[in-house]
C-alpha cells in the first residue's frame, strides 16, 4: 500500500495544561520562554510548510513519481544464469534484442527503445512500495535476452547487430513518452491486418493515443497471413461444448474481433487467438468437409506500434520521434537526467 503523506509530516505534541512554575517567574523570564517556544514551533513546522509549498500533490496522497535520474531504477528479470537485478538501461538493451529483428533500421530500433523504456518507468511510477527502486521483468512485459542469448541467436552477425542495438538505446537514453501528463502504456507488434485498431474501442478511455494508423502495405510482408486447419470435433471439444454451434464474431473497426459468441461460450478475440495459436485476433472460420479452418492475417494484437510499417516509413527518411508521433497520437517525449 502507497504510505500514507500524513505519516510522513511531524506531528505537534499537544499544549500542557498544567501551569508553569519554578524559575520563570519574572517577566524576563517569561519573555525568554516564548521566544524559545517560538523557536522550537517554528522549527517543528518548517518540514510541514516545505511540503506544502514545494512537494506534489495534496497532503494525504503520496506520489510515487519518475525519478529525475534513472540510474537509481533496477530491473529483475530471469537471465542464462537465474534472476538478477540490472540496471535499467542494461535491461532496455537487452529487452530490444528480444523484442524487434535487430535488422531493421536504426531509427525503428530507437522508437522500439524508447516504447520499452517507457513500460519501465510506467512499471516504476505503479510499484507498490516508494522505498523499493526494483522493478519486475512480467511487470513490464517484456523478456531479456542476456549476451550470451544475443550471440546464439545472431551467430557470425552478432557484432554487427549488437553494435546496432546498443547504438539505438544509448542514443534515446532516459527518453519515455506521456499524454497528457501520464506515462502511457505504449503497446507494440510486429505486423498489423492492415490498419492498427483504435484503443477506445478496445480498453475504453484512457487509451485516446492508440489511435487506427493506415499499415495498407503490411499486406506485402512474408507471413502476413496464415491458416490453422483442426477436425470438427477437436475444434468444439477445444470450446468446450458438445456439437456444431451457430458463432457469432464481433469485430472491432480493423477488423480484429473483439468477441466469439455461441451457446454457452462468451470468451474475447484474443483469448479464442491463444486457444487456436492464431497469429492475430483478425481471423474468419470456416468449416468444410467435417474440418474446421482457422485464417488469420497479421502477427500480433494490433494495438499501437507496428514494427514492420515503422521500418518502411524509416526507409524512407522518418525519424524515430515522427514514428512515435504516427503510432502514438499526441504524445510528448521526455527525457530523465
């Protein structure tokens, strides 16, 4: 739970209400006495008056914000060698090798790097406790691919490629977007069915910056679609109901479905994705010699960034800010010290 601001203030002992006595007696005496008591409140109040001329928010509530330095935020999340704790910046480098082919363009790799950074400090700005600087790897969402990962996967390239994706997170180091003064919650994906889907139509508010960002020429890129085929029975014994059932899909405005409906089943587009091991939740059904057939188009959920259209656009001269700025309406970047 956050601690409570209040907590944190000193609290004013309560005035005696038993006379004085003894020593002061004469009106020197006195006059001393309140000048030490005014000095005693005075410094008694001063953190208090602090806090409410310079802290943030109201007294009662505790912020706990982005810190000007990032170098103090830690990472834990599993490597080739257990759990360790890493460095932010450590993580964000290996978290991009994991996360986009390390071949794209440079200026891909570094809105890719600043999307994951921002999870990072919006995981920080959510942590539980303000005393604790660590952060989860399953909070952010996103694995780490250690050195050793790195060379495995890029073999006789890996200097090339690990040069690159080293370059693309020093360049954007500290950099994290917000919207309206908020950190974002900045989602990401390799290959949309065409358009990327508007985030109010699938989370409601709050997601006005995920906005539908025309991708027509992802239609071009190996593997845009793709077809799972599985007889009838498995197909309704995977749904968990007995027999053929009339399916319902209600689809979102790129086409992605939001729903699947049928007697006794109400389950989400991206859990009937997962079920199937879809590539995308922008799929059709349909059913042919006592076989069910399962296409999808696109690789990912379709939400926010759209790694294959990005890199097209940086081919051709887009900088990683004007990326953002496409994928992720009316953010403003901001940099940590």
């Amino acid at each position: 739970m956050p601690m409570d601001r209040n907590s944190l203030l000193p609290k004013a002992r309560p005035a005696s209400r038993r006379p004085l006595q003894g020593a002061f007696r004469s009106t020197a005496g006195r006059q001393r006495l309140l000048d030490l008591c005014a000095v005693l409140l005075f410094l008694l109040l001063l953190p208090y008056a602090c806090s409410l001329l310079f802290g943030k928010g109201d007294v009662g509530e505790e912020t706990l914000a982005v810190p000007r330095d990032e170098s103090s935020i830690m990472v834990a999340c599993d490597t080739g060698i257990g759990v360790s704790r890493l460095p932010l910046e450590t993580y964000v480098e290996g978290a991009l090798a994991a996360s986009i082919p390390a071949d794209c363009e440079e200026e891909t790799l570094k809105a890719q790097a600043i999307i994951l950074r921002t999870l990072c400090m919006r995981a920080y700005e959510n942590r539980q406790s303000i005393d604790d600087n660590t952060v989860y790897a399953r909070d952010i969402g996103q694995e780490y691919l250690d050195m050793r990962s790195r060379e495995a996967l890029w073999e006789d390239s890996y200097e090339e490629k690990q040069a690159k994706i080293a370059s693309a997170a020093a360049q954007t180091k500290g950099m994290y977007m917000t919207w309206e003064g908020q950190i974002i919650e900045p989602a990401y994906f390799w290959l949309s069915a065409g358009k990327t889907r508007n985030g109010k139509e699938v989370f409601g508010e709050g997601y006005d910056y995920l906005t539908s960002v025309d991708c027509s020429h992802d239609i071009e890129a190996s593997g845009y679609s793709s077809t799972v085929t599985l007889k009838e029975k498995d197909f309704w014994a995977a749904m968990g109901v007995d027999g053929s059932e009339k399916i319902t899909l209600t689809r979102d405005s790129a086409g992605y479905v939001l729903w699947v409906e049928a007697a006794g089943i109400h389950m989400s587009g991206e859990k009937f994705r997962s079920l199937f091991s879809l590539q995308s939740a922008c799929f059709t059904i349909s059913e042919n010699g006592g076989n069910v057939t399962l296409e999808s188009k696109g690789v990912g959920h379709g939400l926010g960034f759209c790694q294959f259209e990005a890199n097209r656009r940086a081919v051709q001269g887009e900088d990683f800010l004007a990326l953002l700025h496409v994928f992720f309406e009316g953010v403003e970047i901001q940099k940590t010290e």
